[in-house]
C-alpha cells in the first residue's frame, strides 16, 4: 500500500488527468439518448458505435429481463425500503437458488460487488491474517484491504500474478493464515489469473486461502456462465468467488460464491454492508432472475459462442 505522501500525489494526478479528460469529453460523458438500441450511443449530438459496455453478452436490453424487472416493479414498487436484516422480498431467495445452480456454490447476493467484499472479508479472514493483493486487482479489493489493516491484519501488495512471489511470501508466513486477493478478469489489463496454478499453490499450502473478484467473469464465461474462475476449478475450500450481476449477466447487484453453507449464513447474518445497507432494487431482482432462466438454458451457449467470434474477430484485425 502506497504511503500517505504518495497517495496524496497519485491522488492530485488522477484528480487532474480525470479533469483534463473531462474537458477533452473521453471522462464522465453523460450520453444523449433518450431510448438506448445497444449498438450506438449519443456524444454532442453524433451517434457513435459503442464498444464501452461492460454487459458482455447484451442481455442488459433483453426484452426478457425489461419485462421481469418491470414485473417485479408492478409487484413490489420501485424499492423495498427495508434492511435485509428485518425482511426482505421473496425475489431474494429464489434468485440465490437460482445462483446457487448456475455457479455450483452457496450463494450470498449483495447490492453490489464492493458492498459484497466490505460484508465478507472482515467476517473471513482473522484479525492478525497476512492480507496480499495483486498488484493489479480491482479498487474495491484494496478499499476492502484497508478495513482489514484498521482491524489488525496486514496488508501487503505482490507483483501481478506473479505465483513464485506469492509462494515465497506464504512460506515465509509459517502457519499464520494468508489470503491472497486477486481478479479473475483484470479490468484494466485485461489478462486472466492463473487459477488452475494457484489452486496447485493451495494444495500446496494449508494456510493459503484465495478471494477472487470475478466481476468481469460472470456470465460470458464457463458452464451457465459460473464465470471465469468457477470455470477453471470448482468452489474449493479456502475460496471464495465474488462477482457483479451488473456486467455481463445484465441486471444489478453482486455476489459472493462460498464452498460451504455455515460461511453463507455468516455473512449472511452478520456483514456490516448486508445490516446497515438497504437492498437490491425490485427490478434488479426481477431482471437477475429472466438472466439466470437464460443462463441455465441451451440458449447461454448460443450466446457465448458469438461472443467468442466477435473477440476473435476483434483480435484478428
């Protein structure tokens, strides 16, 4: 983690090239369209081919998903204005079944994938843990890696996937739990984390525990779209898979993946951003569950299939 000095300075220099491109209209662009068809978008009155989306497969237009969360709005109303701790929508619960069968774990949905790490990791990993963050994973895990620092554990940065780095740093730790915290997807490299080695590393390792934020994995990738890294090895002990429904699968809100139902509940019950926060949106609910019918369905692999023809046209130019 940078020092305070440092940060302060990376911070002014974000601060000023954000601005600068602000100003230059490639930041913070408000688009002009008043019904989006998918394909184009709208900047300072020209159409443009819009190839900065993140909802991968293009389900966030479905018709599908429209009428499930119109559906669940009609039902429900715009927001159920109630901590999930007191009660929550039925959505709720079907929907983490729903999950639970797409991403062959148990299931902890969570308005968004920061406010998912910020339930999680001070309830799974112990005060005094060795916390190591991938050099290039997400913000949200590094705002996470300072609550983990404040409450006594230390934090560290190792080189980007970088696995002799990281044994080595857990060999040295001698039996103290390490938690390693790395993307599945990489946003701004857009390079992959090996999972399969580093799931060798953990059968290497007893004290080596794996979170991974898969938000840019969901739903393009592996069997009904468990993901990247869900597609590479199966929820194991001393791993869990965090995720947006916000990208590819289309709809809203994240997730966490957990091997075993006693964690689930924990998080469940006890995560500060699941009491103290309000919940997923009725149309968010209702949009994630005409996703996940589409993801168990025959009609996923059709999806994915031209996703992968438009990526490998895409490289070929």
């Amino acid at each position: 983690m940078p020092s305070s000095n440092r940060q302060e300075r990376l911070l002014r220099r974000f601060e000023r090239d954000s601005l600068a491109g602000a100003e230059a209209g490639v930041f913070r662009v408000r688009v002009e369209d008043r019904v989006l068809g998918g394909e184009t978008i709208t900047i300072n009155g020209r159409e443009l081919l819009n190839f900065g989306m993140a909802s991968y497969l293009g389900l966030n237009l479905d018709p599908r998903l429209k009428a499930g969360a119109i559906d669940a709005i009609s039902r429900y109303g715009p927001v159920y204005s109630s901590s999930t701790a007191f009660t929550s929508l039925p959505l709720y619960t079907t929907l983490e079944e729903r999950l639970e069968r797409m991403f062959g774990g148990h299931v902890v949905i969570a308005p968004t994938t920061t406010l998912a790490h910020l339930a999680a990791l001070p309830l799974i990993v112990p005060v005094g843990s060795e916390v190591l963050i991938d050099a290039q994973a997400h913000e949200s895990l590094r705002l996470a890696g300072q609550v983990l620092r404040a409450s006594g554990s230390s934090v560290s940065s190792v080189p980007h996937n970088d696995l002799e780095a990281l044994a080595d740093a857990v060999e040295q730790s001698s039996d103290s739990p390490v938690w390693y915290m790395a993307d599945g997807v990489y946003s701004m490299f857009g390079d992959l984390a090996p999972v399969r080695e580093i799931s060798t590393l953990m059968d290497r390792f007893a004290n080596l525990h794996v979170y991974f934020d898969d938000a840019h994995g969901f739903g393009w990738a592996g069997l009904h779209g468990r993901g990247y890294v869900l597609g590479e090895v199966s929820i194991r002990e001393r791993m869990v898979v965090a995720g947006s429904l916000s990208k590819s699968i289309g709809a809203g809100g994240g997730a966490l993946v957990f091997p075993d139902e006693k964690t689930a509940r924990r998080v469940r019950t006890l995560g500060g951003t699941m009491t103290f926060s309000g919940p997923l949106h009725p149309a968010e609910l209702g949009a994630a569950l005409a996703s996940a019918d589409i993801h168990l369905s025959g009609e996923h692999a059709v999806l994915q299939a031209r996703l992968m023809t438009q990526i490998e046209l895409t490289r070929g130019l």
